[in-house]
C-alpha cells in the first residue's frame, strides 16, 4: 500500500472518530411501529387522566357535602348547648330559691302559716317548686345529652371532611403527575410523527371513506350520524370538541347529540348498557378496546367503526376488528 493511500484512511479514520455520533438507536429501525407503540401508550395515559379527572371531581362532591353537613351539625351542636344552658340558668334559680327558703316541707308551712289559706297557698307553692324542679331537671337531663350527641355528630362529621380533604389532595397531586406523563408521552408520539415516511404520514392524515352512510332510526342512528359527521376532525388528547376530539369524547357528545348522557371515559362506557356480542354488533353501539378499555369506537355496520383514533389521524372509518383487540360491546339502545 501506498504512503498517500494510508494517509488517506488515516484521514478518514481520524474524520469519522472526530464526527459526533449519530446514534442509529435514536432512529427507530421501523419508524411506523414506534409510532403507533407510543400512541398506545398515549391513549391509556390520556384514560388514566381522564379517570383520575373524574375522580377528583367526585371526591371534591364528597367534601362539599361534608362541610355541608359539617356546618349543619355544628350548628345543631350550638342550639343544643344554648338550650342546655337555658335549663341549666332554671335549675340553677330553683335552687337558689330552695336555699333561701322558698321550699318547705308540710311542718314548716304549719307552723309560719298565718291562717289556713296561707298553709295551703304555702303548700300550693311547695308543690308547684318541686313539680318546676323536677321538670326543670328532666329537660336539662335531656338538653346535656342532646348537646352530647350534637357534638359527636359534628366530630364525625368534620372527621370525614378532613378525609375528604386529605383524599382530594391526594388525587389531585396523581392526577398533576398523570398528566405531566401524559405530556411527556404526547411530545414523544408528535417527535415519532415528524419520522415516519412521507407515504405513511400521508396515509395516516387521510380521511378515509367520508361518503353518505346510511344510519339507523332512533337514538342510535342520532348518536352515530353526529359521529359520522366529525369524519376529517383532528384528534386531540382530552378533548370533546367541537372540532378535535379523542375517542371517549367523541361517543360521549355524539350521544349527548341524540339525548342521552353516557360517561366521559372509555371505562366509565364499558359498563353501561347492555353487553352484545361481536356476531350482533350494529350501527351506534359502542366497542371499547384492549384489556385496559382505553379506547372505544362506534359501529357503523357488523364491519366498520367510526372513531376518534390517535394523534395524527383524523376522525375515520375503520374495520372494527382492525383497530385492536376488543375488550367490550356495549348496545345503549334496544
């Protein structure tokens, strides 16, 4: 070998070690598989959040109606103990009467008495002391313990707000970590996006079928036909329209269209109706898919789905047993 030719690949050898290093680990092998792995884990991020959403708004209910009930209760604790001491100012009158010797026995009254009615206005009084006394006595007996189980209720009661405080904070501390995960994922599947192949970009953005479907009568064709009509709309983790949506949000108004309330998450639809089977499925039934119920599609037909799929898809028909493993078929109606 030649002096130049070694020097030239000592040259090259000393070029590519200078180079920085593209690490080909960074560049997935199939761009396309990356890419719908992370949109995977996207929308079962996004579920989560959704579901934690839910949660909070429903432990933050709890803890409006126990401060409700905390305020009630402490304020029956505040009568009760008014009333206590109101019985307690008699009992204390009566018996301050008693030791200045307004309570006689029969001999006493006897013996002061100036004439015979004044014994017997005497004893009148002495009767009508201790009938106050006892009455007076009994009541307060009965304010003491009325006051005592006021003020339990009032504790239990502010036990539970402090519980529902506690928990909501809780929840609401995971549903900020949930969604700072979910950003991170978003970012990740917008970065695989800006890799995959200009065809496989091209065949994701596309529509798809957006000719005239025919939809059933009832509440089930209302619900789909308003589905039907979001064909082309961006999807958009967390949203409900009126222009992007994701996939629970999208059954959810489209439902919602056709006048009937349906839950906002994927998992909150899997349980309401009634289940049908694959063989019965038909148009507005609701399929909700993998194990985790993270993503759910409306029927169009026995075949075909309408939904809200991922980022970078628009609203489209799609074979239903193609869109993933189905966990669930729910029939809202008939």
């Amino acid at each position: 070998m030649s002096r130049k030719l070694t020097r030239f690949f000592l040259v090259v050898v000393v070029l590519l070690s200078a180079m920085p290093a593209v690490s080909l680990a960074a560049q997935p092998a199939d761009p396309a598989r990356a890419y719908a792995d992370l949109t995977a884990q996207a929308t079962k991020l996004n579920e989560e959040v959704l579901r934690a959403q839910e949660d909070l708004v429903q432990r933050r209910a709890e803890l409006d109606r126990a401060s409700a009930t905390v305020a009630a209760a402490q304020e029956v604790e505040k009568q009760a103990k008014a009333e206590e001491n109101d019985f307690r100012g008699q009992v204390d009158l009566i018996t301050q009467a008693s030791f200045e010797g307004a309570r006689f026995n029969q001999l006493s009254a006897l013996l002061v008495a100036d004439s015979q009615q004044d014994f017997l206005n005497r004893l009148e009084m002495m009767r009508i002391l201790a009938t106050d006394r006892a009455e007076s006595l009994a009541r307060l007996s009965g304010a003491v313990e009325k006051a005592r189980q006021a003020h339990q209720v009032a504790e239990t009661a502010r036990d539970r707000a402090a519980e529902a405080a506690s928990a909501a904070e809780r929840l609401k501390a995971d549903l900020d970590e949930r969604n700072r995960a979910l950003q991170g994922q978003i970012s990740e599947v917008r970065t695989a996006l800006t890799r995959l192949p200009a065809p496989v970009a091209a065949q994701l953005k596309d529509p798809g079928d957006t000719s005239k479907v025919e939809v059933p009568q009832g509440v089930a064709g209302l619900a789909l036909a308003f589905a039907l009509a979001r064909r082309g709309d961006e999807y958009s983790y967390g949203a409900t329209g009126p222009t992007s949506w994701d996939c629970a949000g999208l059954t959810m108004k489209a439902y919602a269209a056709a006048g009937v309330a349906i839950p906002r998450t994927s998992g909150g639809q899997a349980v309401i109706g009634r289940p049908v089977g694959r063989g019965e499925v038909r148009g507005g039934d609701l399929i909700i898919y993998y194990g985790s119920r993270s993503h759910v599609a409306m029927a169009v037909d026995n075949t075909r789905a309408v939904h809200a799929s991922t980022e970078g898809q628009p609203v489209k028909i799609a074979p239903i047993d193609a869109i993933g493993p189905i966990s669930v078929i729910r029939r809202i109606e008939g």
